[in-house]
C-alpha cells in the first residue's frame, strides 16, 4: 500500500542513508528526495506521495512546515519525523499535529522496517473505511436467513470452501443472495481479520471499472489529481468479489486473467508492478457456460473462475423461507422507523407462498419495507397486499403495475433511454453510467425471456 515516498533532509550523508535503507526494505518503492523543506513542500504540491520522511531541524522550512504541508493534502499524506535525542519533545508536538510517527538519530534500517510495516497497515486502513464508508447501504444487516434443505446445503458447501483459497463462482437469480453467501465464505476463512472488497462490474463503464479494479496514477486521466489505490489493492490479504463478472468487456476479461493467474497489474497510467494477495469470489445472475459458447465471455477466464461452482437456490425453491423472511423484514423494518411490529395474518403468508418471486429475497423484502411504512394499524392483512402478488400476471406493455421489482424498473429505465438515444447503445449506456456490454446482455435476456418490445425486436 505504499508506493511513492519523499526522503528531505538538508543533510547529504543522512539523506543518502535513508534512501538506501528504504530501497533495501522495499526495491519497489518510487523516492523522491528533497534537500530542504521548501524542495519537499514543492513535490507535495506537484504530485501525491504516501509518506514523507522528513528531518526536524532543516533551514527555511523545516520538518513541521512539511508535516502541515503533506497533512492539508487530500489525500493527505502519512509524514515520519527525523530527530535527534534533543528534539524529543518537538516531535511529539508533531505526533499530536498528525504525524504518523518519529525515527531516532542514527537511524537503523531495523527502526525503519518497523516504521514501514506500521504504515502498510495503517494506509490499508484508512482506504479500507474510506471504500467502507462509500460502500455501505446503511442497514448493517447482513445474516443468511432461512432453515430451508436448499439454502442449508448451499451454506454447508460455502463453508466446506471457505478453509481453502480457491475461487469460487456463486450463480444464481437475481435478488437470490449470492454477496450474502460471499461474506459468509470471508468470515469463515483465514482471511477474515483481512478486507473484504466488493466491485459491481454491472454498475460501472468500462473505464471506469478499469480504474476502480487497478486504481490508477495522477495524471492518468482527466479528473485523475490525485493516485488511487484499486479494489484489488484495498483487497490484499482479503477477499475480492467481482459481482456480475459477465458485464465485462473482453479487453477487460483479459486483464482479469492475468492478475487470477499471476497475482499483478500494474495501476491505469502506470508502469510499476503491484503484487496482491487477493482471494476471488465472483457472482453471475447468468449462464456463464452458454455465455462461453456464445462467445461472449472468455473460455480461459471461464475456467479460472470456475473452481468450485455454487449454485443459489431462488425463493420460490426454499420451502418454508418465505414465512422466516417476512417476520425477519418486518421486524427489521419496524425498529427502524420506530413502530410496533405489525401481526401479518395467516392469509398474507398464504398468498406469498404461491407467489414465485421473480426478484427473490430482495423483492420481498422491498414489499415488506413498503408494506412497513404504510401500515396504520399494526395490522398487515390481504387487503393490504398488492394485486401483482395477490393476482400474478403479466402486465401490459408498457404499465409499470404497483410495486415493481427493481429488475422491472431496471428493465423500463433502459428501454426508455434506447428509445430516447433512437437505439444507440453508445449514447445510452453513457447516459446510465454503465458499458455497453451490460446493455446488450440485458436485450439479450428480454428477448430470451419475451419481455422484448415490438420495437426493438
């Protein structure tokens, strides 16, 4: 997690010194040096550096002039303080100031293996909370809930992998819980002291999934000021999870197999190297195998993730979940607005267990928040339940019926937006934020599903 440094010192000899005790450490490392404070304060301002090591006592600017340089920064960088036994007292007022930590004169290559070692976890830290804090939905919930034999035989299987390092494909329908099952298999694992780091590949554009997989350099791209670590920096010594891997390009499968295969990559914009050690969990709502014979997905890949197959069972399969599920959502949902649990009656539970749940576990708990919020009554009965469960049926081209899914959404936003970009699948997956692989593979599955409209047949 650290790459780029600056050794100041106006001190040759010691300058020197450090700089070699760091490339003896790390060979990896990119050091800049700087003569003078004035000299490191200039490349802060230029370029992002990770850590400063800087000398206390230097003329015109000295180490804490650097410190409150390199820590106004954003991202701010961690600063080392270089003092003899005399300044003590100086570098910890630096310590208090946010300095990250303070090196004795004459330094030793051992006091600098520890300094670096202590800040290879505190920089994984502080980029883990920071995509933490992006990441998180708010609920915070995240347990497996259901005693169905399906669901218990995918768990038992998840955690019979979990003690190894092996890749792992988890299919299945949307909504089915296949991040649920990924987490499950971190936290039973070796790696659970380390991160677990998720990546929706259906989410973004191409490009941007790029830099968000491998991180990239400043200057790498326009908006690019800063260098960033990628997901699969964040994830060293933890656990990956590519979710929807079958939204890639091919460019980008390609990229993918060599860092399964060698473990490196080097970030957009960039020409060094970086090694992870980085467990890998991918997830398809997809058929990856009829994908590889369609050609569209790389056979290679296709068998380097497919090491131990799982395969999710969809609600409609789980016989008894659909009961556990509801009184789980509404109790959830009801503590967190504050209300009394509502009583669901017997013929509510009926009509939801012939109801097949297209978009499984997270179509119903959307329903039972909804139904959460609207109730009066502390009462939940078949009047309240809405005609698309209490009567399936298809709805009529172009109705939007109360309650949708968010897959029926999904499907209605980007028919819309091809119609308005008269079917340029460029100008529509730009306008979505997402590439245009994922939008080709959503008409495909319209169409293999008959929910295709005339016009775009």
């Amino acid at each position: 997690m650290i790459q780029k440094v600056i050794v100041a010192d106006d001190a040759p000899a010691d300058r020197e010194l450090m700089e070699e005790m760091l490339r003896i450490l790390d060979e990896g490392l990119d050091i800049s040096v700087a003569r003078n404070g004035e000299e490191a304060c200039d490349l802060l301002e230029k370029d992002a550096f990770d850590v400063v090591f800087t000398d206390l006592k230097m003329p015109g600017r000295d180490g804490l002039e650097v410190l409150e340089k390199a820590r106004s920064l954003e991202p701010p960088g961690e600063v080392v303080i270089i003092t003899g036994h005399g300044d003590v007292p100086t570098a910890v007022k630096a310590i208090k100031r946010g300095g990250f930590d303070y090196l004795l004169k004459p330094v030793g290559v051992d006091q600098v293996e520890v300094v670096l070692e202590k800040l290879s976890k505190h920089r994984r830290l502080v980029h883990e909370n920071r995509y933490l804090h992006a990441e998180l939905s708010g609920n915070g919930h995240s347990k497996i809930v259901g005693e169905s034999p399906a669901l218990r035989d995918v768990c038992r299987r998840a955690l019979h992998v979990a003690c190894t390092d092996a890749t792992v494909l988890l299919q299945g329908e949307s909504g089915t819980g296949k991040e649920l099952v990924s987490r499950l298999i971190h936290k039973a694992s070796p790696r659970k002291e380390g991160p677990f780091i998720r990546v929706n590949c259906a989410s973004l554009s191409e490009s941007i999934l790029e830099s968000e997989l491998f991180g990239h350099e400043k200057g790498a791209f326009t908006g690019a000021h800063a260098s960033k670590p990628g997901r699969f920096e964040l994830a060293d010594g933890g656990t990956l999870l590519l979710d929807e891997i079958t939204e890639t390009s091919e460019k980008l499968q390609a990229e993918l197999l060599r860092v399964l295969e060698q473990k490196e990559f080097e970030r957009v914009g960039g020409t060094r190297t970086v090694r992870v050690d980085v467990r890998f969990i991918a997830t398809t709502n997809r058929d990856l195998e009829q994908e590889v014979r369609d050609g569209d997905f790389r056979e290679d890949l296709y068998y380097r993730l497919n090491v131990v197959p799982l395969e999710l069972p969809p609600l409609r399969e789980r016989d008894g979940d659909v009961e556990l599920l509801t009184g789980c959502f509404a109790r959830r949902f009801a503590r967190r607005m504050g209300k009394e649990v509502p009583e669901i009656r017997p013929e509510v539970l009926d009509t939801f267990r012939r109801y097949p749940w297209p978009g499984n576990v997270r179509e119903l708990e959307n329903l039972m928040q909804r139904m959460v919020i609207m109730d009066t009554d502390g009462v939940i009965g078949s009047d309240d339940v809405p005609d698309y469960v209490s009567t399936p049926r298809r709805a009529p081209a172009g109705a939007v019926p109360w309650g949708p899914t968010l897959e029926d959404v999904e499907r209605q936003v980007i028919l819309e937006t091809l119609r308005q970009t008269r079917g340029n699948r460029t100008q529509a997956a730009e306008k979505l934020d997402i590439s245009t692989r994922t939008i080709r593979n959503k008409l495909k599955k319209y169409a293999e599903e008959g929910r295709l409209p005339e016009d775009f047949s």
